[in-house]
C-alpha cells in the first residue's frame, strides 16, 4: 500500500523497524519475529539500510521478500552513502518491479571501517538531493510515484547545533517531495511536541510519527547512547534504571516508561507511533498489551 493511503485510512499509523541479519539463521529468526508482529496488524514496517555492500543486499532481499510473502507494507531505507546516481536508480528500479512502493531517503553515515571517506564522491551529498532524485523516478510503482518518508530529530540533529538552520533543513526534504516525517528516537515527550510546534511554524505541513524504542538492558541503553548521538535520557529514567537489580528489571523499567511515552502521544493526537525493535517482538507486544489492546486497529478503533 502507498503510503499516501497508509495514511489516509490510519488515524494513527503504527510502524514497526527491523534491520537485516547478517546470517541466514538470523533472516529465519527474523521472519519469526516478523511473523509474530503481524499479529499487531501494524500499519506498515521498515528495514534499514547500512553502507556495506553485503548490508545492502540483505536490505534489499529482506524488503522484497516481506513485500511478497507477508501482509505487510515495507518501506525500504535508502542512504546517498557510497552511492552513484546508477546505482541508486537501480535499486529504486528493484523495488518498482517488486511492487514496493515506499522508500525512508536518508543522508546516511560512511561505514565505521571507512572513517575517512570522502562524501564528494557520492552522487548526493543531502537527504533533500536524494529526495527529489526519487521524487522523480521516471518508472515508478505507483502513479504518484514512490511514498517517501525522512528523518527528523526532536532534540536536534547531532551535526546541526543550529536550530533554526536545522529546521530550514527540513523543510528542503519536504518541499523536495517527502511524504512523511519519521523522527530520532526520543524519551522526553515534551522534546517531540516542541519539534513538532516548530515544524508547523516553519510551514510543515506532513505527517510525523514518532519514534520510540524501549530500554530492555543496561547494553541496550548503552547502544541507544552510541549510535543516538545526542540522545537525551531524562534522570527520572536513569534513576529507575539505577535501581535495578538485572536486566530483567530493566526490561521492565523501559516498557513502563515507552508505555507512559505512547500513551501521553496518543492523548496529544500523535499521527503515528514507529517501534525500533532491534529484531525483537517481546517488548512492542508488551507495550501493546500495557495499553489494553491486542492490534494496531484495536488500538485505533479505541483512541
């Protein structure tokens, strides 16, 4: 489904992210968990995208495969990151043939063993150049062309200290042609509803969801450190994670505080809420269930 109808029929959308296993035991794991998420009946799922060539290619087969062999809408993660203008117009004409319809464009970070590359040999250099490339596909899935989502960072970008500029950023993606808003995970609402204020002052007029991705280990919270460069953790969290005594405690401190975060969204007309899984189902089912339902139109039907 495009995600243009996604969003037009799902008031709010639920979303879900996954990334590609590096081993063919860890796709078959994978497609249990994909298999059990379903169940949620979630508005559409994602798979991110890495720089390495080997990554690519399971992005790609795992979008293709979950597009034909589930019920499920994918959107595939798209970077400008060691691409040429060919090599992303041959990927874009995969998915046409496929019949996927939905593409996240993102900027994209150089592989960590590629620490020094030069950006300048990339065909685009900004999400918004990649944007308007897809926007403009000349053989695309839909007759509207590919549904096109972007980043957004609640609590500012990491490389943008700028917030004014930040937003000018933005603003290029979506006049550029992005359908949709899918922000940085975050674990102060009050950051999402000020972003959020901001990007209707600036003009911004698409939907946005937002990301949230609960704590399940003290590694768990550590990761989140690393790779959300800038990521904020509110003290009240730290403190309940301090007292924990295992990381079973901690699993259960972080889907408490994801459930408090999602439900506060839903009471302040969230247009969408996107998971970050890490290939796991355990802790979104649990979020579910703290919020009385058993499905994303459950959930839906009783906001």
């Amino acid at each position: 489904m495009h995600i243009r109808d996604i969003f037009a029929q799902h008031h709010p959308t639920f979303s879900f992210e996954f990334f590609p296993p590096k081993t063919e035991e860890g796709s078959e794991a994978l497609f249990r968990t994909i298999a059990a998420l379903q169940e949620l009946e979630p508005s559409f799922v994602s798979v991110t995208y890495g720089a390495g060539g080997s990554t690519r290619d399971r992005t790609h087969d795992l979008v293709v495969r979950i597009q034909k062999e589930t019920r499920l809408t994918a959107v595939s993660h798209l970077t400008c990151v060691c691409h040429s203008r060919e090599e992303i117009a041959a990927i874009l004409g995969r998915y046409a043939r496929a019949g996927v319809l939905n593409i996240l464009a993102l900027r994209g970070d150089p592989p960590r063993s590629m620490p020094h590359y030069d950006r300048s040999q990339d065909a685009f250099r900004y999400a918004a150049e990649l944007v308007r490339f897809i926007r403009e596909f000349p053989e695309p899935p839909d007759p509207r062309g590919f549904g096109i989502g972007v980043a957004g960072f609640p609590e500012g970008h990491p490389e943008c200290p700028n917030r004014l500029k930040e937003m000018d950023y933005l603003k290029r993606k979506v006049d550029a042609g992005a359908d949709y808003i899918c922000t940085q995970l975050f674990f102060d609402n009050r950051d999402f509803y000020d972003f959020r204020e901001r990007c209707e002052l600036a003009g911004i007029r698409v939907p946005i969801i937002a990301g949230i991705m609960p704590i399940t280990s003290r590694k768990n919270l550590e990761t989140m450190a690393e790779l959300a460069a800038g990521a904020r953790f509110p003290a009240k969290l730290l403190r309940a994670v301090g007292r924990c005594s295992d990381d079973e405690d901690v699993a259960r401190v972080g889907i408490s505080w994801a459930t408090e975060q999602c439900a506060d969204l839903l009471h302040n007309q969230v247009r969408g809420i996107h998971f970050y899984t890490l290939n796991r189902s355990d802790a979104t089912v649990q979020i579910y269930r703290n919020l009385g339902v058993k499905s994303s139109r459950a959930l839906r039907q009783a906001i």
